[in-house]
C-alpha cells in the first residue's frame, strides 16, 4: 500500500508540474501572439514588449526568443539581436529553429558588415537546411560584399603606399636640393673669399710695386748750384720790385678824379 501511494503522489506531481507548463505555456501564447500582429503592422517597439513579457513568465519559450530577436533587428538594434539568436543556435534542440536563427544571426552580421561571420553563418544554416533559397543567395551576396571590401581595403592601403611614397620622394628631393643650395652657398663663400683674397693681395703687390718701382715715386728737384739760386733769388726780388711799382701805378689811377666836362 504505501508503495502504490507513493508511486500515485509521483505520478500526481509529475502530471501537476506538466499542468502548470501548459497553463504558463497557455498565458505566453497570447502575449506572443499579440507580439505578432504588431510585428506585421511594423510596431517593431510594440512587439517587443510582448515578446519581453512572455519571455517573463517562461524565460526557455524558444519562440518568444527567436521573435524578440526578429523585433530588435527591425529596430536596426543588431548587436542587441546578435546574443538572442546565438543562444537559440547553442541550446535549441530544434533543427529548423536552429537554422533560422543562423539565418537571422547571418543577416545582423552582414548589417554590421562584418561580411566573414555572416558567410560562417548562412554556410552553417544551409547545413542544416540545404533547400534555404534565401540563404543561398545571402550566402552569394555576402562573398561578394567581402571581395569587394577587401578590394577597397586594397585600395585604401595602395593609396596610402602611394601617398607615403610621395612624401617619401618629396622629402628626398628638398634635401637634396638643400645639401645642393648648402654646397653651392659654400663654394660661393670660397670662391668669394678667395676672390677678396686675390684681390688684397693684388692690393698689396701694387702698393708695394709703386714702393719700390722709380717710376712711380715723385720727381726729385734737380740740383742747382750755390751761384744759380743766388741769381734765382735776386731775379725775384727785381721782379716783386717792378710788381710792386705797377700795384701802385694803378692804385694812382683808379683813384685820380675824371675828367668830366660839366
């Protein structure tokens, strides 16, 4: 008896813990339900707090989930999506959710244009739904956004090169034409300070050539004898005589009143 009523009283928890999931399963449904039609009419907000709800009184109910993250993406809010739908690919049991969800978390990741996780993503969703078009053709679009990223990439790091290159070059030629003017200024100087070298020195053989050389030096007074300057002397005293005696003829003249018939 006892081990038949305590086999009854298992059996009795057992069937009430599935009679309260049901009932939480029930009061979820409509919340999501409700999440839905406002998803299709673009309250993508309005949604979400239905979905937040359910999620509330069952935290495991995979398509509350799966919808949240469906609402989040729409709102273009990706990096808050992106956990949503790897914890569905982590722990649901369900194939086809699973490769919704890898779908889903291809379509954030491409968004974000992180085009190599979303290429890992669609690949591992047609894994587990080879007949996925839509997949298939993100899967195409991704490879090429990726080419043509890197592409760019290419490009970019091509026009710095070519950028660095130039300045590279530029900065060559402006020292070499300074080193070039530097030198040039110096042979200058030298030849200038050679130039006033040869100069001074041409200074100084003139100047010593006129010091030395006869011709250049003054003429010397003849000499005369004793007997010359003594007539010299004389001959000047006679003519400062006779200037004199004509000084003082005018001055008699010039001073005479005129004869002025009145």
């Amino acid at each position: 008896m006892r081990k038949h009523n305590i086999l009854y009283w298992i059996i009795s928890v057992v069937f009430g813990l599935m009679t309260l999931q049901a009932h939480a399963q029930n009061d979820v449904r409509p919340l999501v339900r409700k999440g839905n039609e406002l998803f299709k009419k673009g309250k993508f907000s309005d949604a979400e707090v239905e979905y937040r709800k359910a999620l509330e009184k069952n935290p495991k109910y995979e398509k509350a989930q799966f919808n949240l993250g469906d609402a989040i993406y729409q709102e273009k809010n990706f990096k808050e999506a992106d956990p949503l739908f790897s914890k569905l690919i982590k722990n649901s049991k369900n194939n086809a959710l699973k490769a919704n969800s890898l779908y889903n978390l291809g379509n954030t990741m491409m968004s974000q244009k992180n085009y190599e996780s979303s290429i890992n993503a669609y690949i591992n969703s047609l894994r587990l739904n080879p007949n996925d078009y839509d997949a298939k053709y993100n899967l195409e679009y991704a490879r090429k956004m990726l080419k043509k990223q890197d592409q760019n990439k290419n490009n970019k790091n091509n026009k710095d090169q070519n950028k660095k290159n130039q300045n590279k070059n530029q900065n060559k030629k402006n020292d070499d034409k300074n080193k070039k003017d530097n030198k040039n200024g110096k042979n200058n100087k030298d030849q200038n300070n050679n130039k006033n070298q040869n100069n001074k020195q041409n200074q100084n053989n003139q100047n010593q050539n006129g010091k030395n050389n006869p011709q250049n030096q003054p003429n010397q007074p003849p000499q005369m004898s004793k007997a010359d300057a003594q007539r010299m002397l004389d001959a000047l005293r006679n003519n400062e005589k006779n200037t004199l005696k004509n000084l003082e003829k005018k001055k008699a003249v010039k001073t005479e009143p005129n004869g002025i018939d009145w």
